[in-house]
C-alpha cells in the first residue's frame, strides 16, 4: 500500500535513493549531480515554509518511492505569490503504478491551503513519459525553452508546463 504524507528529515536517504538512479541516467531530469543524504536532510530542513514536499511511502516495506514538491515562483515580490514550481520523482521501478497521481492529489490539495492558484514547471522535451503524466493530470504545454539545459554537454530543450490548482 502507499501512502502519501509530508515529508520528514529522516526521508532524506529514501529520498536520494530515488532520486539519485534518475539523475545518473542522464535522462528525465535536468538534475545533473547526485546528492547525498546529508545534502537532502539539509534540503529538507531548510525547505520554504510556502513549499510543499509530499513522499510516497510504501507502507509494508516502510520505503519512499516517490517524492512531489512545490516551491514558491519566486520570493522578491509578492506578485507571484499565487504561483509554485512543481517537481515530481518516481523510483523508476514503480513507474505507471499511480504513484504520481496519488502524490499530486495530495499536492493539488495542499496547494489549495496555501494559497496557489498555478503550478508551473519544465519538463525535459525528451521525458515523453514525465510530459504524459502531466498531461494525464491536468497540464498544458505553453512552450518550450530551447537549449535551457546543458547535461554533459548536450543541450537539452524544456517544455514549460502549467495548471490552475
């Protein structure tokens, strides 16, 4: 069974060792370095008190699948207070098992509390599977950021994304 609940500092270790397989891969994230547990738990600790941050835990084997986090837009003026980033990871092994949707379920909700009306984000062009969920729950491409990311030396195109909560 999963289970969808806010992050704890303690997930740090679940939370790289889902993320970190898909940073080496090369291909689905922008993210290009990998992180250590002690990096995240300081990631986790300092994360805006705005942001949300949701973990999937596979409750029979107590491990994190998936992860989902908002940050806000953009912190220097208040114009954009309506608006959060959002970032979706899925242990590769669990993928199209609706792990995603749960998590965005409770995002979507949250959000709502909070006070965003937006959620906003780049997906790398080449994700077909990361741009097909989203579009599964909601989102539309707007457009796409050419050459916005540079993943060993290659440039990498960005579809920027959005929906209202």
């Amino acid at each position: 069974m999963i289970r969808i609940r806010p992050v704890r500092v303690e997930d740090a270790e679940g939370i790289v060792n889902v993320l970190n397989p898909l940073v080496e891969t090369g291909e689905s994230t922008a993210l290009d370095t990998v992180f250590t547990a002690e990096q995240e738990r300081i990631f986790i600790r300092d994360f805006p008190i705005q942001g949300l941050f949701h973990v999937a835990e596979q409750t029979d084997r107590g491990v994190i699948v998936g992860f989902q986090n908002v940050e806000p837009f953009a912190t220097y003026t208040a114009a954009f207070a309506h608006v959060g980033v959002i970032g979706t990871y899925v242990d590769r092994s669990e993928h199209r098992q609706g792990i995603g949707r749960l998590l965005f379920e409770a995002t979507r909700r949250a959000a709502k509390e909070k006070g965003y009306e937006k959620l906003f984000g780049f997906v790398r062009a080449d994700n077909v599977a990361g741009l097909a969920f989203y579009k599964r729950i909601g989102f539309e491409a707007i457009g796409i950021a050419k050459r916005h990311a540079k993943i060993k030396g290659r440039y990498i195109d960005e579809v920027m994304i959005e929906r209202e909560v």
